[in-house]
C-alpha cells in the first residue's frame, strides 16, 4: 500500500474516536437508538485541579424524560424537579428531571469513578444530544463540561465540551 492511502485510512479511523475524545467527563456508550432506554454512565477522571470533586451536577436536557439516578454509596443523592413538564404518568413512571446531583462524598483528584443516571432518550434520530456536567470542589473551584459546539464548529474547538450520545438514524 503506498503512504497516502495508510495515511487517508489513518485519519478515517481517528475520525471514527469517540465524540467526547477531548472531554474529561464522558459517556460510556456514545451512540444509542432514538426513544431508547439509555444508562447514561458519566465517566469521571479526576477533580479539579489537584481538588476532589465534592458535588457533581447532570443537567438533563429537554426531550429527556423517566430519569432513574443510580445512589452512590458515601454520597447523596437528590434531583431537580423540570418546571415547565408534566408529571409522568403510569405503573413506575419517574417524575421529571432537570438536574441529577450527588453530594457530600468526596473524588479524589487522582481516583475516578462513575454516576449512573438511567433514561429515555427523545425521539430525534440524528441528534447530538448533549448533556452537561459540573463537577463542584473545595474553595469554590468548579470543572464546567457545559460548552455546546455553534453550528459548524467541532467539539475539539472547545476547552470544557459536554459529554454528548449521538441519537442513530432510523434504519
């Protein structure tokens, strides 16, 4: 094979990387079926600049609903109601969820960890569903994975970019 068809299979395959690749908190799974139920792991690798992460906030974003925490033990877990939606209906149904955050324990900055938060994801085949993270340390520091990428710009072209599951298309 000669170098220019190594090189152009090379870039293919890095482009195929997952797309939070540059994000320190990431999803597990980055891809997933619209209208799925989805277990969202939001993989954490460290604190905040030599500080533990103390609180950690997931903030749903529309179109999200039956949101299901996983507790941690050594941390507390509360929600954050979603004014603006009904209240879901059915055998098991979850109310719905803006904010999922555990407090009270304590990442150390050179250990990791994973939050679970179980969902159905909406029905947008196609999508780039971001979901953003802050993770909360001591003295106030705070880690924002919140920038959403402009239309056409890359995730790699921000500093602290959510962590995002591609919605696939419709086969």
């Amino acid at each position: 094979m000669s170098r220019s068809i190594i090189k152009a299979a090379t870039l293919g395959l890095l482009a195929c990387l997952p797309l939070a690749a540059e994000a320190h908190v990431t999803l597990e799974v980055q891809q997933a079926p619209p209208n799925s139920t989805y277990r969202g792991v939001f993989r954490v690798p460290h604190g905040c600049e030599g500080a533990p992460t103390i609180r950690l906030t997931v903030r749903l974003p529309e179109g999200v609903t039956e949101a299901r925490p996983m507790p941690k033990a050594g941390w507390t877990l509360r929600t954050v109601p979603r004014a603006t939606a009904p209240a879901a209906a059915g055998h098991g149904a979850a109310p719905p969820v803006a904010e999922v955050i555990w407090e009270g324990g304590s990442l150390d900055d050179a250990h990791y960890d994973e939050f679970i938060v179980r969902m159905r994801l909406p029905d947008r085949p196609g999508e780039l569903l971001y979901i953003p993270v802050v993770q909360d340390c001591p003295d106030g520091k705070q880690a924002a994975w919140v920038e959403i990428p402009e239309a056409g710009r890359r995730v790699t072209d921000y500093r602290m970019p959510a962590p995002a599951v591609r919605l696939a298309p419709r086969n």
